[in-house]
DNA sequence: TTAATAGTGTCTTTCAGACACTATTAT
DNA sequence: ATAATAGTGTCTGAAAGACACTATTAA
C-alpha cells in the first residue's frame, strides 16, 4: 500500500472477504393427470446448496462464493453460478448487501446478494459443485421452513419481496417464459410468484388496453397469419412474444 | 482466522476495505424578485466534498467513509453523514455497490453507495469534515460536469436515475416538503427533479381519482375547518399532507 | 357429449386529456 | 385593476370492473 502517500485505512481492520451469494429462482411445471390437455402445476422453487465444510456444515445454503480481486461482484456471481450449476446467460441482478457484524463465523464479510430467474429446462443438467454435498431444488415454502446457514433465511426473503415486486412492476415473466406464450402461461407465472393475484379481464388489458398492449405482440407465422398452440388446451390459443418496450409507472398519472 | 476448522478463504487476498460513499439531494428555494407573492424556484442540489487527502487531491468527492468491523454499511453512512454533515434522522437509503477493479487507487475497495434525501433547512448549519478541505452544495448540472474523484461521476448519474424513478414510483417527494404543503409545492418538487414531468389537471388527479387519493389528504384547523395557506399565492390554497399509505403499481392491472 | 381452456358482448362507472373558465386577494 | 396562483365545468373517448356468454376441439 501507497504509505509515501500518508493514506491511513490500512491501519484499521479489513474485511475478510467480498462473498456473494445467489438466490436462484426458477418455476417448475408439472403435467396435470387428468387424461385431457391442461395447464401443468407451477411451483416457485430455489436452488440450495447443502453445505459439507465448516461452518454449518449439512446446512442448506445459497450458492456463492468469494470475490477476487480482479472482479466485480457482478461477474463473480455470474461465475459462481457457472461452476455451481453450470448456468450462464441468464437474468442476474444485484439486488442487496449484507452486512450486520457477526453474520459469518468465518470473519468480516459483507455479502453481496443476487437474483438469478432461469428457465426450469436451463437447471435440469445441473451439476454439484466441487465444495458442496448436494444441490437441490426446493419449493420457496419448503426453503423458508428450513433452518439454512448464515443470514440465508433473511436474503431469500428479501429476495422474494423483491421478486414479487419487480414481476408486477417490470416484465422479467419473460424470464420464466419461453419465447413465445399464450395469455394463459402469463398469468400462471405471475399467479406462481404472487398466488394472489387475480385479474377478472386479464386478456383484455394485456392486449386491447392502449397503455399495455405495447408490452407484448401477437405472433404470425411466416405467411403471416396468426400463430397459436393448443398445447394446453383443446382451443388453441393465440401465441405472443414480449416487445422490448418496458413501461413507465407513476403514482402521479 | 479459525484455521483449525479447515477454513482456507483467509489464504486468499481480502478486501482493503468498504467505504460507502452517499449522495446527499437537496432541493434549494430561492424567492424570485417579483415583488409579488409566487412560488420559489426550486434547484435540484447535491453535497459534494473537496478532497484535501491522496487520492484525487483537490477534486470533489461524494462524502463517505469506512465501514467499521463492529457495524452495518447502513450504520457506517448514517454516521459518515452526521460526522460530515451534521445531518441525522433523514431518509438514507441504499442503492448499489460498485467493484470495478482499479476504482481507487488505494488498493481493493468495493464501495457501498447511498442515496440521502435532505430538506433545505436541515443543511443550514452543515460543517465541514475534519479530512475536507471544503463542502458545498452543487447544482446537480455542475456536479456532473466536474471531474470528480474516483467513479464518483458514474455513482452520481446512478443515483439520479434512481431518485427520478422513485419520485415518481413512491411518495419520496415527502422528503423534500414540510409536513404540510399545497398542491403547488409538490408539483414543483416533482419538476425538479423530473423537469419533464407534466400533467395537465394534476390537482385533479391527485385529489379526486379514487385510486390516487389515498396518498395525500386535506389538512384540517383544530376547529374541523379545511387549513390552507397564502405562503405562495394571493389565492389560499388548501393544504395536504402524506399519508402513510404506499401505493402499489402494476403493468398489469 | 364433455371437460378444459380461449375468448367476446355489453353494461356501468370511473378516469384521462383538453381547455376554457371562474375564484381569491396582496399589491 | 392586475398579477399570480388556485381551482371548477364540461366534453370526449378510453379504460376498469363485473359477469354472462360463445368458441374450439381432443378425448
């Protein structure tokens, strides 16, 4: 460090560390067994790691590790989510520090959380990471009821509020979308992050309403028709595609 | 460090430290020279700190300091704030951290930025630091064409961005209004600092719509009477007040 | 035929947007 | 009287909210 320059901070005690931890949501479907074609069962899950080293050892935990310091914490969530579950491309965003004294036995560190949406097929190769002695995915109800290592409790919370505002106020359903969806898959995703919500004319605001209808579009097909899938339903339903319009909200107008 | 549990993070490079930086808004009001009654002109203003230490000697720099083992990053800028500015109990909030590698010369530091939303009068008697050369309130426009101390530019134009979106997505225009206040005045607030920001009948909007007028409500005289106030017009205009109601928004609905 | 989902018709009430108009009162 | 701000009247068209109704088609 620069003495000649008369800088003083490295006199004082230093963290022990820059960790980020990920909290990795993803929305599993599952085929109803009623014989007909319907819409599947969705759960909100997170990915959880099951520690094998101290401390809390055979706790869960999110997944992350340590900065370095060639990185940003932005690109070393986005690496520790590559080596622990094989994941990259997908929608990472910070989202929070943690910082309270104490808060990890190892020493001072303050962590620095993410939110990371991914698709359920983009997990379904995922692998154990080096340093942890399971992986699994577990229901959002499920996790929380768990006594999980560190202040993790607290950030999937906070993760979550923060998850269920940003789905109503932003459009990241398309994180959990594939491309192209009917108005039916819309609405199960939303109704998966928040169970209660409920719009009684949601088709209609979602495409004939002005101010809305710019989020997503219909679909053609090459000829230019319009497409639609009856993957779900006996009628098939009109396919749409999010713009990459994000609307503006005010509490003034 | 616990090297008896097999803990081995304290072999890697730690962190030199975890300095939060703050960026203090104020909105100043200056009566014009009218003669007659009108309403202020109101600037936008930050609180901008003239380094007199290595590094960036000279240039101004957000005010901040470094986190301590013993407390939260919340913890450290709210004393960071009233050791610099004598300022405490205002809205302080955090926004974002920036790592890039190389963004202070003095070694490995990750930075917590915070955003302070100060009325006026509060700052009046502000004094400066014991390590600043000087402290001044800067017009947001001059703040930005200044080359400042390390990224503080980049955390300044984040921290704009931030304080437009929540101005016109939760009631923060309150930080910036006394506890009663005519319909004028938080017009004014809002331009301030959204200069864009127009709504036509917006005295309307904000009393007479039912899904508005839940944030403010008219302010009543001990006697039941309606409480206005002639501080600005010739006409009394009748006064609001928050209330502690937030609304939620939604594209959806 | 039925179950399951997709989508429309229609009515009432509320809101948005425009803009001309009236109200108040210190100077 | 005037300047400066506060606030209303009124019209149009759009959207919200409710809810019954029709449409499609694999099984």
């Amino acid at each position: 460090m620069e003495d000649e320059h008369n800088y003083s901070a490295s006199n004082y005690r230093t963290p022990d560390g820059a960790p980020t931890d990920i909290v990795i949501f993803t929305i599993t479907s599952r085929e109803r067994e009623s014989g007909k074609k319907s819409l599947p069962i969705r759960e909100l899950q997170l990915l959880l790691i099951q520690r094998k080293v101290w401390p809390f050892i055979g706790k869960w935990a999110l997944p992350g590790g340590f900065t370095r310091e060639s990185e940003t914490v932005q690109e070393c969530a986005e690496r520790e989510l590559l080596e622990e579950t094989g994941v990259s491309d997908v929608h990472i965003e910070y989202f929070n520090v943690y910082s309270m004294p104490g808060r990890d036995p190892r020493g001072w560190m303050i962590s620095h959380a993410f939110l990371a949406l991914v698709k359920e097929d983009v997990l379904l190769d995922r692998r154990a990471s080096v340093d942890a002695a399971d992986v699994r995915l577990l229901r959002v109800s499920e996790a929380l009821s768990l006594e999980l290592a560190f202040d993790h409790g607290i950030i999937i919370g906070d993760a979550l509020h923060k998850i269920r505002e940003k789905m109503l106020t932003t459009t990241i359903a398309k994180e959990f979308l594939p491309e192209e969806f009917t108005i039916g898959e819309l609405y199960q995703v939303i109704q998966t992050v928040i169970p209660e919500f409920e719009e009684k004319n949601f088709i209609r605001k979602v495409t004939s309403t002005q101010i809305r209808k710019g989020i997503i579009e219909e679909v053609r097909e090459e000829t230019g028709e319009l497409k639609s899938s009856n993957k779900y339903s006996q009628r098939a339903a009109q396919l749409y595609r999010f713009t990459d319009y994000e609307p503006q909200l005010s509490i003034y107008s």
